[in-house]
C-alpha cells in the first residue's frame, strides 16, 4: 500500500503459514472480504486490537454475523506486537467452544516450534 506521497503506509508485513492458507481458502467470499480489510488494518495500523493469548502468541477477531473466525498470530521481529514489524498468521479457525479453542492453540505452538522461528 502506498500514500498519495508514494510513500509506503505499511507498518507490518503479514507472512501466512501453510496451515492458515488451509483455513483461508476454505472460506467464503463475505468472510475473505472481512479477512482482506483486517489485513488492511494490521499492516498500516500502528496499535492493534488484537488479544494477548500465551506466552508469545496473540489472537487476530474476525466477526461475520454471529461467527467468530479466530487467527493465532506471532509477532517475529519484536516480542511486542505493537512494535513488530513482521507477523506471521500460524492457524485459522471459527470458534465453537472452549475445548477447540484449546486445541488450536497448541495447533498454534506445535507450528511454531515447527518453523523454529
């Protein structure tokens, strides 16, 4: 993205995880959309809304309708979300219960400790 001064406006790059694009592509056009403008707002936003949820891990809200899509994501470059630079979305996932939100995250951990970052 870029300003009128073609300047870049971006503050963060998102990188995506095998597994998220998994996540990703299953999902419909409305949903993408709503995930394509989160994007938008994590890339040029300094201060994000998003939710501390472990250690190093953070949680990105997608709200469509009554659902919720949840993102797991870690800040790499800083261990600061805010003050990252580079963030990598590990996994993807519509939220149903306590119990899957459990599941993911250390779906979230494991992919971590897989990519050795």
């Amino acid at each position: 993205m870029t300003s009128v001064d073609g300047k870049t406006t971006d503050v963060r790059i998102i990188f995506r995880t095998e597994e998220f694009e998994k996540f990703y592509n299953s999902l419909n056009t409305r949903v993408k959309d709503k995930f394509e403008y989160t994007f938008g707002l994590v890339q040029t936003v300094y201060a994000l809304p998003v939710k501390y949820i472990k250690t190093n891990l953070y949680e990105m809200r997608v709200s469509v309708g009554s659902n919720e899509y949840r993102t797991v994501l870690f800040a790499i470059d800083n261990s600061n979300v805010i003050l990252s630079t580079k963030i990598i979305l590990l996994n993807g996932f519509l939220k149903k219960s306590t119990k899957d939100y459990d599941k993911q995250i250390a779906k979230a951990v494991r992919i971590l400790k897989d990519l050795a970052l």
